[in-house]
C-alpha cells in the first residue's frame, strides 16, 4: 500500500479540495437565495417583465446543476478518502 507520510499528503490535498468545494456550494446557495429573491420582486409587480423573469429562471436552473454536481464531487471525494483510509488500516493491522 502507501507510506503514511503519502497518505498523509494526499489526504490533505483532498481536504484542500473538499474545503474549496464547499466554500463553492455555499456562494452558489447564497447566489439561488438572492435569484430566487429577485423572482419573488418580479413576480410581485404590477408588470410582469417576462424577459427578466425568463432569466432570472434560467439562472436559478444553472446555479441548481452547479449545485447539485458540486456535491456529487464531494461525496465522490469523501468515499475516496474513506476507501484509502480503510484499505490502508487494514494492511496496518495486518503488519502489527
């Protein structure tokens, strides 16, 4: 398996990654609340401005996908940490 002092190296840069990850997801939650803030003042006119309603949605659908595959990320990059922990436990409780 791996040295401790690589395990210990890639386990940081994944922490790296996971902290960028979720500091990404939680600008795009506070960018979907202003959006759908912004819906909620559109539709609440005396006019209705389809144009800007119409992108204000298209937005919203985007900010959705980003949010959704950034947490497929992160949860695909926390299962390979915990695969690399436990397999190389198991080799050290194999070699005591």
């Amino acid at each position: 398996m791996y040295p401790l002092e690589e395990v210990l190296t890639w386990e940081a840069e994944m922490s790296d990654r996971l902290a960028e990850h979720r500091q990404m997801l939680s600008v795009y939650r506070w960018m979907r609340m202003d959006l759908t803030d912004r819906r909620t003042i559109l539709l609440g006119g005396e006019q209705i401005d389809t144009l800007a309603l119409h992108q204000v949605d298209e937005a919203l659908l985007r900010i959705e996908q980003m949010i959704e595959v950034t947490c497929i990320q992160m949860n695909e990059q926390e299962e390979e940490v915990r695969r690399l922990y436990s397999g190389w436990n198991a080799l050290q409780s194999c070699e005591v």
